[in-house]
C-alpha cells in the first residue's frame, strides 16, 4: 500500500531532551516535507526537501533540523526540544505536480 | 506565512444540502489543491487544478479556479454525514519554492 509512515505517533518528552520523528515513503516521491498544525494558526511548513541531499527551509525552521540521506526518509531532529515546539507534526511527499500524500501525524508534547 | 485564506472559516449544512467554500491566495500559482482532514488525523489530497484550468470535477466535488482574482472555490454536492471535516486549499508558486503552502481552512459539519 503506498502511504507514508510517521513515527512516533505521540510523544511526550522533557525540554531540551533530542528527539527524532521519522518519515518513510514507499512511493519513490522525490519531493518530501514537514508540517506543523497548530490551533488558529494552520498547517505551517518546516523544512522541504527536492531529493536526496537537497532540503530548504520552510516558514517555521527555527528549532528544527533534517536530513535527506536516502530518496524514502526524512527524518525531523529536534536538538533541543522546547515547549513552543509541541504541536501535531506531519510528513508528507509528491512526486511533483500531483498531490502530496500526508503521513497520520505525530503530536508531540514538550514538558 | 499563509498563502491562502479560506472563507467561510465554518460551515453548518443539512445532509443533501450543497456546501461551498472558498479560497484567495496573493501570488502567482503553478497549481491549487484541496485537501480534506478528519479530526486530528492526516490530511487527505482532493483535487489538484493547475493555473490554466478553470474547473475540474472529481465524483461529488467541483473546483473552480479564476486566476485573475487569486480565488478559488470548492464546491461539494448532496453531502453527507461523512464529509463532515476541515478543508484547507494548498497553493504551489509558479516560481522560486515549489513546496505547498496551506490556509487556515473550513470546518465543515454536515448533520444528519
């Protein structure tokens, strides 16, 4: 089944602790990115990737980091986790213009 | 930033009732997606209509696109129950980044 797989699906973690989401697509998209969904504020972009090797900044980067080492993951680091980083995050990728297909989500809480 | 702004911000409608909503955006497109989300689930990919479109149809939806007042509209007919969700349009630039920007989306709830 084509999807795209986010893990964890939730995750509480301690301020400054380094976490890892990670994304895989079984699709071959070369273009892949990172959303954060917050209450009144939307679906905001944090990092995109073109293919392997290649990312770019989105609207909120700050806080965040990610690598494109291999076409189907790209995982989201957060080095130091802070707690206006809580929020629903989601992966999703295109194989360009057409239509992304999203990941299920991963809320995670910062304490 | 956001590129699209929905409007109306909520809707209310009886099942089998039309639903319309819509859409403005401020630059230049390449393409205009919708997508539907369920309640804090992933969101789903609708319909895609490219800047030298004017309207698709796919099943029960119908997207509009008018280019020259940067607005768009979908239009979902004789709804049900199960269409109750947010719907967010998506623009992808005609230059520079080509990642997707979302509005702040409708909330649709259709009641039985």
């Amino acid at each position: 089944e084509a999807q795209v797989t986010q893990n964890p699906r939730y995750l509480i973690t301690v301020t400054g602790k380094k976490l890892t989401v990670t994304c895989s697509q079984n699709m071959n998209h070369e273009y892949m990115s990172w959303y954060r969904q917050d209450p009144g504020l939307g679906l905001r972009q944090i990092y995109y990737s073109m293919n392997v090797e290649v990312t770019d900044k989105g609207d909120v980067p700050e806080g965040y980091k990610v690598s494109r080492k291999e076409k189907r993951n790209f995982p989201l680091i957060l080095e130091s986790p802070s707690p206006n980083q809580t929020s629903l995050y989601f992966c999703a990728s295109s194989s360009g213009g057409f239509g992304y297909t999203f990941g299920s989500g991963t809320r995670l809480t910062v304490v | 930033s956001q590129q699209g702004e929905e409007d109306p911000q909520a809707l209310s409608i009886q099942e089998g009732e039309n639903a319309t909503m819509n859409c403005s955006y401020k630059t230049s497109i390449n393409n205009l997606q919708w997508y539907r989300q369920n309640s804090g689930r992933g969101l789903v990919h609708l319909i895609l209509i490219r800047s030298n479109e004017r309207e698709k149809h796919s099943g029960r939806l119908r997207v509009t696109l008018d280019t020259s007042k940067k607005s768009s509209s979908l239009l979902i007919t004789a709804s049900r129950a199960a269409d109750t969700a947010s719907y967010f349009c998506a623009t992808r630039a005609d230059t520079g980044r080509r990642a997707l920007t979302f509005g702040s989306g409708t909330r649709l709830q259709v009641q039985p």
